[in-house]
C-alpha cells in the first residue's frame, strides 16, 4: 500500500523514515519506490533526501520534480529560483509513480502548512493523492501539541493516518516516555518508537509489522446496493440508468472509478469554484464545532445575520427581505405564497399566476405548476396541480435584434387576466432545465412595467442564473429588471449543501403582514448555521476569484470552441451564454450512450432532451475548456449519441 510521510515539522527525520519504510517493503520482496516532489536546499548536493534512498536501493534515484536550491519553505525557494510550484504538476508527478510501482513512498517537505506557493500548502497535496498518512514526530519537549495538531487537521481533512512514527526518542528521558504514554492512549493507530541513532537497518525491523499487516480500507463503493435500493433523479428504479460511483472531487476534477472525469456541469449549476474549496472547509468546520443548528423560532445567530448583510450586498436595491429555506423548490413555493399572500391583503381577486412557457421551477407542487406543462411534469399530475396562466415562450433570443411584434401574446393574455393575476414568475434571461434557452431582457422589462401597471407582483426565478453563471451577481443586474419577489439557491453554496432563499422587497413583506397576518411559512432548518457558513464563505470566495472577468472570458472561448459545431448536420442551434455553451441536436440524446461517451473521455457532461451543454466551473483553464467543448463535438460527431 502507498503512503505519504509528513512530520508536525521540519527536521523530525522525515526521510530516514521514509528510507526505512522502504527497506521494509523491499525486505517483504515488494515493488516499492521513496519519491520527494518538492526538495528545497538542493544547493548542498550532500543534503538532497533522494541520496537516503539510494543508501537503501540504489535504483531508487529519483530527482524531485522541484529541486529547490535554498534550505528554506518550499514557496520561498521557488520564487528565488524563478520558479513557482504547481499542484497539478506534483499530483502528476506523484500519480505517474503510483500507477507504475504497487507501493510509492511519497515524502513531503516540512509539515502540513508548509506553503508550496501563495495559496496551496502541503495538506493540499496530501489530500489531492488521497494516500493513508505517516506522521513523522520528534519525541521531545512540545511532541504532543504537534503531534495532536497535525492529527487532528489530518482528520478535519478527511485523511487516514494509520501511523505515527516518535522518532528521535530518547529512553532515558521522563519527557521522552511520557510522550508516547499519553500517544498510546490518545492515538487509535500504531505508534512506533524510533531512538535517537538507530540506523534505518534498525528502524525499518521496527517498521515491519505495520507494513506487513497494514490493510488500508479500501472500502469499494457498493454499486449494487444503490441500484438495488437508492432512487436516482428522472431514472427507472426497474431499468436504472447506470450510476458512477465518485469516490471525491476535487477543483474541476471528479474521481470516479479509478478515472479522473473534467467537471462540465458543476454538479447541476451548483459548484461554480469547483469541488473542495479549503475557505469553505473551513467554514463549515468553524461552524460545526460552535453550533450546527438552532430552530430559527425565537433564535438567531451570527451566521444568518452575516449571510443577509452579505447578500443585501450584493442583491439588487430594493431587495430587503431575506426568507432562508431548504431547496430551490421551496424557494419557489415560499415565493408563489408570499404573492398569494400580499394579493389577500390587497386585491383578493388576484390568485392566479402567470408564467411563460418552456420554464422550469422545481418539483414541489405549486413549483410544478408553473413549469412547462409539457416538459414539465403536468400530464401526470395534471389533476392535482392548480391551474395557472401561461403565456407563449419568448422568441427573440439574448443579443439577437428585438421584434416588438413577439410581445404582442405577451399584452394579450395579460389584459384578458388583469384582474387574476397575482405576480407573474420566471428564469430571468436563462430558462434551464425547461430547454436551456436564452431570451431578450426586453420581454423582462416589459414584464415589470405590466405588473407595475396591473398591480401584480413580478417573481424572478434566480436559482440557476444566481451568483455570477451570467457574468453578473444576478440575471436581474444584466437584464437591468429589479423583481419584487427573488428565488435563489443552487449555486448560494457553491454546491456543498442544500440551500435557498427567498427574497422579497419592503413593501411585499409589509403588505403581507398587514391586518395583523404573519407569512404562513416555517421550515424546521430555517437558516440552518452550517448553510449559513458555507453560503457566507461561498459568496466571499466568488467575490475572491474576480469571476466577472472570468465568465467574460469563458463566454469568449465557449463561442470560440463550440463554432465547428454549427458545421455537423445534426446541429440545430448553438447559443453561448456567460458560462454555459449549449449545442441542441436534432433528436433526443441517448443519456446512457452519450454519457457513457463522455466518461470515456475523461469528461462529466450530462445532456438531456436535445441538449448536449456544459456549465464549467469558473476557474477552468482555456485548455479544460476546449476538451470539454472537443468531447460535445465529437459526440455529435461520431453520433455517440444515438
Ligand atoms: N428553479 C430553477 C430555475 C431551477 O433550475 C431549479 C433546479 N433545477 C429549481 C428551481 C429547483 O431547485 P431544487 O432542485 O434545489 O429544488
């Protein structure tokens, strides 16, 4: 089994370790190799660790990937040599090792936080590998608070440590002997002591044991039991769409099966900064050790207040009134309740709602019934579903010339119904998951200015556009329309958790509580800490990655990239959008074949109905983009989709 030896600090013995866990899996006969990414004082040839490794096997010469020339951090060696680390190189270089030999020694350099460059540490790169953990201590005066540090954040990160090495021991010392005592009762796994002089002939008999019984758990994600037992989204539970078992994610890469899958849809519009943000990490872990939960009856707290003055921030003007809730769905209902709900205190004729077709809102029923009633799900609950207005599906797309005659249905229906409608909802620009359709800002100003002029409430939908997929906060800042009402959710996480919210203005909160009537709505995990936390953490970091300029600069390269679609008969449209770059075919994909296509790939795509599209994180680089616009193109291409 592979192991990454790290140590509480610099100078614990790191490398005469490593060189005799070596010994001990080339005396059990294995095919074992010691490798040391990242080097630094590499000016002194006699101090370079990879000579310790050749003492034990002299065709253990492997040259670090980054031999640094000065004795000092990593990072701070790099920049003096003009040189700066790159994770992704040490992960590849490590990633090579490991799937040539059965056992790879990785060694780190100094400890946990050792910075390799200004924002990534060692632990980043211990998690990235993924390998059982050796802590490597100097058993001496302060061998405990090191020791209990660097395991607990090994554990915080989700990292096994099935060993902790006392190196350096001393048996005549009390400090010494106490140390490993209160280890051993502290440490579930196997501790060895190692004395101060030993050789590596010496320690490595001492390291045996564990090599040899050492048996990582390698637990296999138990695909047959989810098959068998677990309901997937939109998939028959008698003919299941196949389920890939992911085992972690990480930036833009999703590690599933023993493959590294290239994220395109950032799990349903969800990750926008990627898997496994360190700064969102943290802020859940900070949370979780103060309060997890509170019912929001009676309390509050911190994390709710720091969200809603965060989120007041950024939120069109106007938008006042924070409501948190648990999905997009609910968001949806919360807001269709807060319109009934000031229409009664207003004009209680209105109880209808008015939407277009072609959207999309959530599956809870009220969000139900102003989906599509096509696409959407209305034919099989047709009879339970409250029936609502419904106006044609705008025609003049996003950046195209606006036709003032397409608005004509749109003044037709709204007249005929004045006196019904209560607020009329919808996606702002971007309808999802009704068809990925992008539509002139016109018919959303004209929208405004019929409620407006009819007393109605108008509810943007903002649970896919929110939080920069568009290039701005909010599709209602591109299209320059404030609502009355706002939904938003997905993305409000960054894809860690469950999540939304429902924002309303002044006057609509006002409204609804006038005649001494409260808002008729109060789920238990109302502003739940933790989701509070993380959205926090999440809007911080999106405001940290200068992501306007970054979608600018993905919408260029996805127009750019997806082009030589237009040219494949098949190819209906092909329509670019901030972040997101659909191609729609002329037939229905086959989800099975074409994902099957993908992952072959070594990308995530997953396209419905007509649409094949990717939603890209927004920190992929320009080469990440075309791979993932390459493998749409020759799905089509090879008609991997039928
Ligand atoms: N509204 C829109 C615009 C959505 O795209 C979605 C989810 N695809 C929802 C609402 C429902 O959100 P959730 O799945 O979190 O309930």
């Amino acid at each position: 089994m592979s192991l990454f030896i790290t140590g509480t600090d610099t100078d614990v013995g790191k490398t005469f370790i490593t060189a005799s866990l070596l010994k001990a899996y080339l005396d059990l006969g294995k095919d074992a190799v010691a490798i040391k990414p990242v080097q630094s004082g590499c000016e002194n040839s006699d101090a370079l660790d990879t000579k310790v490794y050749k003492s034990v096997n002299p065709n253990n010469n492997f040259s670090p990937l980054y031999a640094l020339n000065l004795a000092t951090s990593p990072h701070l060696a790099a920049k003096a040599d003009g040189v700066e680390i790159e994770l992704e190189k040490c992960v590849n270089y490590c990633n090579e090792f490991l799937s040539n030999h059965k056992e790879v020694l990785v060694e780190g350099a100094g400890g946990l936080f050792v910075p390799l460059n200004d924002n990534q540490t060692m632990i980043d790169l211990i998690k990235r590998l993924d390998l059982p953990t050796v802590l490597v201590a100097s058993n001496k005066l302060g061998a405990i608070n090191h020791t209990i540090l660097s395991l607990k954040t090994l554990k915080n990160y989700g990292i096994k440590t099935p060993l902790l090495v006392l190196n350096l021991s001393d048996e005549k010392s009390e400090i010494s002997r106490s140390n490993i005592e209160y280890l051993r009762l502290n440490f579930k796994g196997e501790i060895v002591v190692i004395n101060s002089g030993e050789s590596i002939d010496s320690a490595s008999k001492k390291l045996l044991n564990f090599v040899k019984n050492f048996k990582p758990n390698t637990q296999k994600i138990d695909l047959e039991f989810d098959k068998n037992h677990l309901f997937h989204p939109y998939t028959s539970s008698i003919s299941p769409l196949k389920s890939y078992g992911v085992k972690s994610a990480n930036g833009s890469y999703i590690e599933v099966e023993g493959k590294t899958l290239l994220d395109g849809m950032c799990s349903w519009w969800c990750a926008y900064g990627g898997y496994n943000i360190p700064s969102i990490n943290s802020s859940i872990i900070k949370q979780i050790n103060s309060l997890s939960h509170i019912m929001f009856g009676g309390f509050t707290h911190a994390p709710a207040i720091n969200l809603g003055k965060k989120l007041l921030e950024i939120l069109p003007k106007g938008m006042d009134k924070i409501f948190y809730c648990d999905s997009g769905s609910v968001s949806v209902e919360v807001a269709l309740k807060m319109a009934i709900q000031y229409q009664q205190n207003k004009d209680p004729n209105k109880n209808k709602i008015l939407t277009i077709l072609g959207g999309y809102h959530g599956d809870t029923f009220g969000a139900m019934g102003v989906c599509d009633p096509t696409t959407g799900m209305h034919s099989m609950f047709g009879g339970i579903l409250s029936k609502q207005i419904f106006a044609p599906k705008p025609k003049c797309k996003f950046g195209e010339i606006f036709d003032e005659k397409t608005l004509k249905p749109y003044e037709e229906i709204i007249s005929k119904n004045s006196d019904k409608i209560a607020a009329i909802i919808v996606e702002p620009l971007v309808q999802g998951a009704g068809g990925m359709w992008f539509y002139h800002e016109n018919y959303l100003k004209f929208l405004r200015k019929k409620c407006d002029e009819i007393g109605a409430l108008l509810i943007f939908d903002e649970v896919a556009t929110g939080f920069g997929r568009l290039g701005e906060y909010f599709a209602s800042s591109v299209a320059g329309v404030t609502p009355d009402i706002m939904c938003i959710g997905k993305a409000l996480t960054a894809g860690y958790m469950s999540f939304a919210a429902t924002i309303c203005t002044k006057d609509v909160a006002d409204t609804i509580c006038q005649n001494k009537r409260v808002f008729m709505h109060g789920p238990t995990f109302m502003a739940n800490p933790l989701a509070c936390s993380v959205a926090l953490a999440s809007i911080e970091y999106l405001q940290s990655i200068n992501f306007k300029n970054r979608v600018k600069d993905i919408e260029k390269e996805l127009k750019f990239e997806l082009e030589k679609c237009k040219k494949l008969p098949e190819v209906v449209d092909v329509r670019v959008f901030g972040a997101i770059g659909v191609v729609e075919i002329d037939s229905e994909v086959n989800v099975e074949k074409i994902q099957e296509f993908f992952v072959e790939n070594g990308v995530w795509i997953r396209p419905f109905g007509k649409n094949i599209y990717t939603m890209p994180q927004f920190n992929v680089t320009k080469d990440e983009l075309k791979k993932l616009c390459d493998a749409i193109y020759e799905s089509i291409k090879t008609r991997s989709y039928k």
